[in-house]
C-alpha cells in the first residue's frame, strides 16, 4: 500500500508537469526535481539497500513542492 501511494503521488506529479498549460518555473522545478531524483537514487541501490521511508519523504516533498499545498500523508491511501 505504501509503494501504491508513492506511486499515486508521483503519477500526479508527472501529470502535473507534462498537461499543465502553465510554464512552470526552473526555481520551482528544480527541487521538485531534486527530490524524486534523490528518491529514484535511493531506490535504485545496487546492493538493495533503501528507505521506503526516505524514498516516501522525497515523493511527499516534490508533491508538496509543486502543489504548494498541504503536505499528504503517504501512510493513507
């Protein structure tokens, strides 16, 4: 359910980026994408070693980041 969650946040994200009609700004982008690159590198660790946790923060924080709202909880889906 956890992974689903993430999954539903990061969806949102892409969609958000790729139909919004408004030009996002870099400032705005930029840690948006920091974060899902941070979540995406934690994940991806050869030995197998990651942090549903941290990779749930990262997906949380660009999700907050670019909806600028309040921030969702990831446990509940």
């Amino acid at each position: 359910m956890r992974l689903r969650r993430v999954q539903h946040l990061a969806h949102e994200i892409m969609d958000e980026i790729n139909t919004s009609k408004e030009q996002k700004q870099f400032d705005t982008l930029s840690p948006v994408i920091d974060n899902l690159s941070r979540a995406i590198g934690d994940l991806t660790d050869p030995f197998g070693n990651y942090s549903l946790d941290y990779i749930e923060e990262k997906v949380k924080n660009a999700h907050y980041l670019l909806f600028k709202n309040e921030k969702v909880n990831v446990n509940t889906y």
